[in-house]
C-alpha cells in the first residue's frame, strides 16, 4: 500500500479509536459491578491522587490543570464518595486529597478489567499481535508514555 492509501491523518484517529474502544468498554463493565458515576478523566485524577494523597495545588500540577479545577473535580469525587478531603498530619494549614474505600476499588476494579480487555483484544487478534502492538508502540512512544497530565493536554 502507497501513502496515499493510508494517509497520515488516520493513524492517530485509529489510535484514538482503538483507546476511546478500550476505555468506553472499560466504564461499561465498571458500571456493570457498581461505579456508574465514574468517567474517563475520573482515573486520572485517582491515578493521580495516589495512594498517600496529595493537596489540590499538586493534583493540579500533576494533571496539567488549574487549581481551581482540580478542586472541582475533588468536589465531584469527594460527593460521589471516591475522594475524601482530610488534614495533613504534617502541616495543619493543608488539606489533603486521599481516596476512600471506593475509590481504592474503582481503580483495583480497573486493573482487573484491563486485564480482562487485553485478553479480549488477545483472543481477537492473537497474543503474538497484541505484544507486537504494544512494543511497536513503546518503540515510537516517549520513554515517559503514561503521564497522567492528559486531562490538562486536551483541555488546554
């Protein structure tokens, strides 16, 4: 095949494709087993949070966003129930972001059902085709492929 038979435009949109594919699948089966309200950009924010918590000025930082809206995605999350908001045992004049049981599952959840979502693809297209992707993948990605700044990259 010639160039002009795969024009450059459509690699990213497949890629986006093929990523939108994986994630939607994701939310549904998340939804299936008791996280309805969580979306996309949800796991970034837990992701980013981590498991020591963090204050909103580092969550914003992390994920490549204001202050101001990293609070308001805390406040979503806090209200879901996946966040809660307490205060530093190391510094009384700042709160932390941590994440509650929920959130802890949510993400554990997601993990599991990556899993399940590669084996899918595996099943599909072959085990020896998936691991090719993926290290095709690495070759041509950063060496930093997963930031977690994605929500501000998109946005801003």
């Amino acid at each position: 095949m010639t160039t002009s038979d795969r024009p450059g435009f459509v690699l990213p949109l497949l890629l986006l494709a093929g990523f939108r594919t994986l994630i939607d699948d994701l939310h549904a089966e998340l939804a299936r087993q008791g996280h309805p309200e969580l979306r996309p950009a949800h796991g970034f924010v837990l992701q980013a949070v981590g498991p020591d918590g963090t204050t909103a000025s580092e969550l914003g930082q992390r994920l490549g966003v204001s202050k101001q809206a990293a609070g308001k995605t805390v406040d979503r999350l806090v209200a879901l129930g996946y966040l809660e908001r307490a205060d530093d045992p190391a510094d009384a004049r700042r709160k932390l972001v941590r994440m509650t049981d929920r959130g802890l599952d949510g993400l554990r959840r997601s993990a599991i059902v990556f899993d399940e979502l590669r084996d899918r693809w595996a099943a599909t297209l072959g085990p020896d085709r998936v691991a090719a992707m993926e290290d095709d993948l690495r070759s041509v990605a950063s060496a930093n492929f997963f930031r977690l700044d994605v929500p501000g990259w998109f946005g801003g």
